[in-house]
C-alpha cells in the first residue's frame, strides 16, 4: 500500500513557539472561512463507481443477443442455483479455483456473505454444529477495515476481536496468538488484495500461516472478501495469494469461504457476485439457497459472458477503469502532500489499487475533521468507520473514498480537507499549550505547593 513518507523543510506543529503556532492557528481559520464561503457540496463518503466508469459497460444494455447459454439452457427460466456454467468458468480462471468450486448468484457479494453467516448460525457448517449453539461468538477483524463487515457481525451480537492490518496484511502472530486457544472465535474477515481503507495486499507467506494455524475452533472460517483483487492502479498488478489452495495443502480444505463480484467492474447495481470454496463448502451453500432461491439471474450473467468474451477481456476492461481513476488517487495524494507533509500531524496511504485511502490524523482530532469538512459542505465517512462499533480509540483514522467525484471535485476536496486537518490539529495543540500554562503556577511564597 504505502505510507506516505513526509519530506519537507516545514517546522513540525508540535515544535513551534507559541507565537508561530497562534499565527499559524489564525492562517488556519482564514482558510477554513474561505472554504466555507465556497459553498462546496462534496461526497467522499462511499467508494461508488463515477459515471464515466459505469459508462464503459453500457454495451451490457444491448445484451445478451440470445436466450439461452452454451448448455442449450433458456437463460429466461427458473433454475441452475450455481449460475451458468460460463460465467463460472471464466471466474474460475480469474479467482484461482476450478469451476465445481464457484457460485454464480446475484447482484451482491454482500449478500452471498451475510447468507453464509446466517446459514452458519442456524445450520451449522459443513464441518460442525450450529455456531447459534455456542455460549459466545467472536469474529477476527483486522482493522482499519471495512464497516459493512462490522456492522453485520454487530446485527446478530457476534463479538468482534481486533488485530492490526499492516502492509502485508492482518497481523498474522495476532491472529495465530487469539484463535489457539479461543473456541469462541469462529472466523475471521479478510479484504486481501487492496484492502478496505488500508490498501494493504495480503502476502502468501501470510495467507499461508492464516491456511494452517491451529484454531481452538476446529470450524474456524476465514471471509475472504476479494472484492478488489482486479482493482489495480497501476502497471505493476498485485497477485491475490490462493488461500483456497493453501489452505486445502494445510489440511483445511473448508476454512476459506471467498467472495467477489463485478460490482465496481461493470454495474454497481446489476453485476454478478460469486462464491468461491472447497466443493463441499460449495454443496453446503447451494443446499441451504435450495430454501430461499429458485435460481439467480441468469439472463444477466449471459450477458456478461458476452460483454467480456474472456477472462483476459475483464483483465483489459478494468484498464479503462484505472485510466480514470488513478488520476484522482494521485489528486488525493498532491493535495494532502502540498498541505501537510512536513507538519508532523497525518499520514495517509499511497494504494497500488482499491478504491480507498486512509488518512491517520493527530490522535483525538478525526471527528472534529469530519465536523468540520461537513460545515464547509464536504462529506466524509464517519470517523471510527473503519473499526468495530463505529469507536476508533484514538479517534485518529478517516477513509477517503474518491471514486465517485469529477477529478476537479476530487482536487477540490482534498485541498478542503487538508484545511480540516490542520485546522484541528492546530486547534488541538493550542488548547493543550493554554492548559498547561493555565496548570503551571509558581508556587513562590506558597510551601504547600512547594
């Protein structure tokens, strides 16, 4: 992902005089009221597709040209729970597994998800009982991460247990260390390649220790989200590591449950999302969609057959999508280095791919930048998003998300929140300055205060 590494010949905030700390204070507030009065209406708060990317899947509306699959089956009718045998075929290619081993569903990867984790409560996966049995359920979430993932562990009262996201992925002697000798921890959230906020592109080395760790739990399930494994940014593209394969060599062939989707390659609301596992995870879910599906959308997932042809014409469609955006990837990064570099009060990652970049601010000052950037009509994620519960302990992370915005909003933007983030910075040690002159009183002529 990569961190940003300040190099400028400003004086830190934290190493100024009081007097230049007032007048840099005061420059602070001058340039908060000008953005103000620009009366800016902004939205970084969601990492969206923009309209010129969903525009390079308008050849979808024409397709497809004809009713029935390479089967001889009418795509129009009801059944094929695993979805057409092209389209699992063609992602099977891309996501590293064999065609018996994908799930063709529906629009949303978020679905599929939350199915698995209802289905594993009630039902009990393929390996063990009904996890809603168990006196407690924890989930391993590493963090900064991805506030849908929270939010559903959150809505049926599993217990979330944290651990570092780093460059090269979650903390792997963190997670080892809590999964030996916890039977209550039953799996864990993975964003592997260009992870939610972070950038952060698992290793195999990684992925491998998290395939074959002991876990107290023996139905101990990994979510691997690869919602981003084909989001590149740049030339060099970053390999997702094959945890289905790594995991089955270690002996755990059902620990991984994976889940992808065309959602930010071609339409964000009428894709195709996938599930990707052992054949027998995917006999388990397919045997419990039997209740609630007669078949998922087939008719779409023919006509993304033939609007990417092959796998390669995914591979070459989200080239298109990187011409757009990693301009304003590079228009974050600008904007934040132009204003803050050097300063000593933020750091923010350069991702290689993704949809996001996360921001760390001076500790305690995270909510006032997005209260602020709201005032002056620029939106953010809420601080804390990107943890359990909504609640980052040092108030100190925000996501940016600028896919959505024209690249002159994007530079718009975050010209306006560096103005935030100085601004509550300066704030913050002003006030820490006026209180401890107003703490220090000599205790001349006063021998209890001696």
């Amino acid at each position: 992902m990569g961190v940003v590494t300040e190099q400028s010949t400003r004086t830190p905030l934290a190493d100024l005089s009081p007097a230049d700390l007032a007048a840099f204070l005061e420059r602070q507030h001058a340039a908060y009221e000008t953005l103000k009065d620009a009366g800016l209406k902004l939205d970084l708060t969601r990492g969206k597709p923009s309209t010129a990317q969903l525009d390079l899947s308008d050849g979808l509306l024409q397709l497809p040209t004809s009713t029935k699959d390479a089967d001889g089956v009418d795509v129009r009718n009801y059944g094929g729970l695993t979805g057409i045998r092209e389209i699992r075929e063609m992602f099977a290619d891309l996501l590293w597994v064999e065609p018996e081993q994908v799930v063709a569903g529906g629009n949303s990867s978020l679905t599929m998800m939350h199915d698995c984790l209802v289905q594993l409560l009630l039902h009990g996966p393929v390996d063990g009982t009904p996890w809603s049995r168990a006196d407690k359920v924890k989930f391993v979430c590493p963090v900064p991460g991805y506030d849908r993932h929270f939010t559903m562990l959150a809505s049926y009262g599993i217990e979330m247990v944290t651990v570092p996201m780093l460059e090269d992925g979650p903390d792997a002697a963190a997670v080892e260390a809590l999964v030996k000798d916890d039977p209550s921890i039953k799996g864990m959230w993975i964003v592997p390649t260009y992870a939610n906020p972070a950038g952060s592109v698992i290793t195999q080395e990684v992925a491998a220790r998290l395939a074959a760790m002991p876990t107290a739990a023996p139905d101990f399930k990994i979510f691997w989200d690869n919602a981003y494994a084909f989001h590149h940014l740049t030339e060099d593209e970053a390999k997702s590591a094959d945890i289905i394969s790594l995991c089955s060599a270690a002996g755990n062939p059902n620990r991984p449950i994976m889940f992808a989707s065309t959602s930010k390659i071609t339409y964000a609301g009428a894709g195709v999302a996938f599930l990707a596992a052992s054949v027998a995870n995917v006999g388990w879910y397919v045997k419990h969609q039997t209740f609630a599906s007669i078949g998922p959308d087939k008719v779409n997932q023919l006509r993304h057959v033939q609007f990417f042809g092959t796998p390669q014409g995914v591979r070459d469609h989200m080239v298109k999508h990187r011409e757009i955006l990693a301009p304003k990837f590079a228009a974050v990064d600008e904007a934040l280095t132009a204003e803050l570099a050097g300063l000593g009060i933020a750091t923010w990652t350069k991702p290689t791919g993704g949809y996001f970049v996360s921001l760390d601010v001076m500790p305690g000052t995270a909510s006032r930048v997005v209260a602020l950037a709201k005032e002056a009509g620029i939106a953010l994620t809420p601080a804390g998003a990107s943890f359990p519960n909504g609640e980052d302990p040092d108030d100190v992370n925000i996501r940016l998300a600028p896919s959505f915005p024209v690249l002159a909003e994007v530079e718009t933007a975050m010209a306006g929140v560096a103005t935030c983030v100085a601004l509550a910075a300066a704030e913050k040690l002003a006030a820490a300055a006026t209180d401890w002159d107003a703490a220090y009183v000599p205790s001349v002529g006063n021998p209890e205060g001696a």
